[in-house]
C-alpha cells in the first residue's frame, strides 16, 4: 500500500535525440511522481516516448534536463558505473521475453544480480530461494528454461527482480510474449506482491493491462499526463 513517501519525483524531464539530422522530443517536460507502495501503469503507443521513459526510470539512460530523484536519490552526474550499482540496488527489471540464462536453473538465473553484489553464497541462495516462494516456484527451483512454460519463466524473471529486494519493479510488457490466461496470472502476482507492500511500474501498450493497476499514467508525443479513473 501506498504509504505517501515519493519513490520516483520526476520534474521537467526532457530528452532529445538528433534523427537523421532531425531534433525529435522523446520526453518533453515531463512530471512523474510515483509514492512508495503504488501499482501504476504507464500506458502509450509505439513511439509515444514511453520506452525513454522507461530507461531514465530504470536509469539505462539520462535526461538532457530536468531532475529524477529515485528513493531520495538525485541521478543526475552520475558516472556510468555508478548508475550501474544503482540500477542492480534499487530496481528490479521484468522484460517481456524473460532474459533468462539458458544453461542455467532457475534458482541460479534469481541469484544472478546477487551476484554482482557480491553477496556471501549461503546467504545469495537464501534470498533467491525465498524470492521463488514468493512467487510460486519454490518447487521448479532445479529446471532450466526451456523445462518450464512460459508463464513459469516469467515468475523466475519475477523473482529474480525481487531477489534485491529494490525499491521498485519495473516491469516492461511483462504479459507480451503469454497468452492470455497466462497473461492475466501474472497481472494476479503482480497484485499479491503489491499487498505485501512493493512498488510496481508497469510499461504496457494494453489498455485493459493498463486499467489494472492502481492508477494510470498516459504518455502521447512526450507529454505525461494522469489518467482520470
């Protein structure tokens, strides 16, 4: 639940890229505030600006002007590196073709990004085994891949975004690649883990994905604005 602190307070954040010679206006003074313990979901069609928006959320990418603070943290003037310890200790990625390591099972795709914290090993086990119990998967902990049904694969990728424990998961198209029952399951989990108190940015193009969440945010030619319920 929402618990009234800002968890992402973007302000006047405008990105521009050079195309062809051609200035286009990806983000254009754009505001965003999200509270810790939200379910938002950012809805826009291909080429809205939402994908950029995604990437300065995720800290893949940086503004041209305007600030983002991420759990009272500014990002502006950060190096590379450090976006990148930023990134692996505050969000917690869902893509929608999963990103799972085909040799590896799943228990071992979930340690991954504890891992790179560097994370003792009995401990990195513990926090991934607890993170497949969360969502369900406790018991296909030992296949791979390819031995587990799409939705299956998507719960690991789930996982392994919370493993960390971030701040925030952001998850990009996260029922793209499922059918629709598998689809709306996922929605399902993203729910539970929303009562047990994570803030959850979803990345859709889906209008009914989109009504789902706790609150809506449209993104057309750059510009953010609130969807009235």
């Amino acid at each position: 639940m929402a618990s009234g602190k800002p968890i992402i307070t973007m302000t006047g954040i405008t990105k521009v890229y050079s195309v062809g010679g051609e200035e286009v206006r990806a983000l254009d003074d754009a505001n965003l505030t999200i509270l810790e313990g939200e379910f938002v979901s950012i809805i826009g069609p291909s080429g809205s600006g939402k994908s950029t928006l995604m990437n300065i959320i995720g800290c893949l990418d940086v503004a041209n002007s305007g600030t983002y603070i991420l759990d009272g943290q500014s990002i502006e003037q950060y190096s590379e590196d450090e976006l990148a310890r930023i990134r692996n200790k505050k969000i917690g990625f869902v893509f929608q073709n999963f990103n799972l390591l085909s040799r590896m099972s799943a228990l071992a795709n979930v340690e991954l990004p504890l891992i790179y914290q560097r994370m003792h090993l009995s401990e990195r086990k513990e926090m991934a085994e607890r993170a497949l119990d969360r969502v369900g998967l406790s018991d296909r902990s030992s296949h791979k891949p390819a031995e587990l049904s799409g939705g299956q694969q998507q719960r690991v990728a789930i996982a392994r975004a919370l493993a960390t424990s971030p701040a925030i998961l952001l998850a990009d198209e996260p029922t793209g690649n499922l059918d629709s029952k598998t689809g709306e399951d996922i929605i399902a989990l993203f729910h539970e883990l929303h009562r047990a108190g994570d803030t959850i940015v979803l990345i859709t193009h889906n209008e009914e994905v989109a009504k789902r969440a706790q609150r809506r945010i449209r993104i057309m030619d750059g510009r953010v604005s609130e969807v009235s319920v």
